[in-house]
C-alpha cells in the first residue's frame, strides 16, 4: 500500500486504528510503536518530531474511546468506514495484523479487536 497516497481522513484513521489496536490488549510493546513509526515515515512524516506529533494526536484521540471494549470496538467501526476501496480495507486489515503480531505475541483481546476491525471493513 502506498501510504502516500492516502487521503488525510485516512491517514488519520489508520493511525487511529493502529494505536487502537495497540492499547487493545493493554501492553504497548516497542515493537508496535516501531512499527507505527516506519508507517508514519512511509506517510511522508519523516521527522522524528513529526512522527512524535503525530502519535501524540492519535493517542489524545483514541484515549477517550479506550474505557471498555464497546467504545474501542465502536470507534474501530466508524473509522473502518472511511475505507472504500476493497483493495484498501484489505491492506489495513493486514497491517493491523501485522502490527498486532510485531510483539511476538497475539493476545486474545487483539484477535477479538482484529476480528472486529475485519468485520467493519467487510474483509
């Protein structure tokens, strides 16, 4: 997937999706956060400073809808839908995944989070 060319309403939810997903299980791994990093250049935001602000606006965003699982599962939901093309919500689903799994370990509530994410975006 060519990052780049996301529109900025997606590039925003797939950021959000994945910080989502890295609070899903309650651990933030350094993996993950390396991961969302490389995105984030691969982006365009090649600055560290960049990538910094950037992550501190999706966490301000996600936070408020990490306090049960049925406020994270509806946001992932509303932010699955700015995904239309096919080809498109198969890629995020697949670098949730990848993401989810960079860690080494795939925790129950990331494979319910996931499974959730891949419903919304009919994958």
């Amino acid at each position: 997937m060519n990052l780049k060319t996301l529109s900025e309403p997606q590039r925003r939810a797939l950021l959000d999706l994945l910080v989502l997903g890295m609070y899903s299980d309650a651990h933030l791994a350094a993996a993950e956060d390396a991961d969302v990093r490389q995105l984030l250049g691969e982006m365009g935001f090649e600055a560290d400073s960049d990538r910094d602000r950037e992550i501190d606006a999706a966490v301000t965003r996600v936070r408020k809808h990490t306090a049960s699982v049925k406020a994270a599962r509806n946001y992932a939901t509303d932010l699955a839908q700015v995904f239309q093309a096919k080809d498109q919500r198969r890629q995020v689903h697949e670098l949730l995944d990848e993401l989810l799994a960079s860690d080494d370990t795939v925790a129950e509530s990331e494979k319910n989070f996931a499974a959730v994410v891949g419903e919304a975006l009919r994958v």
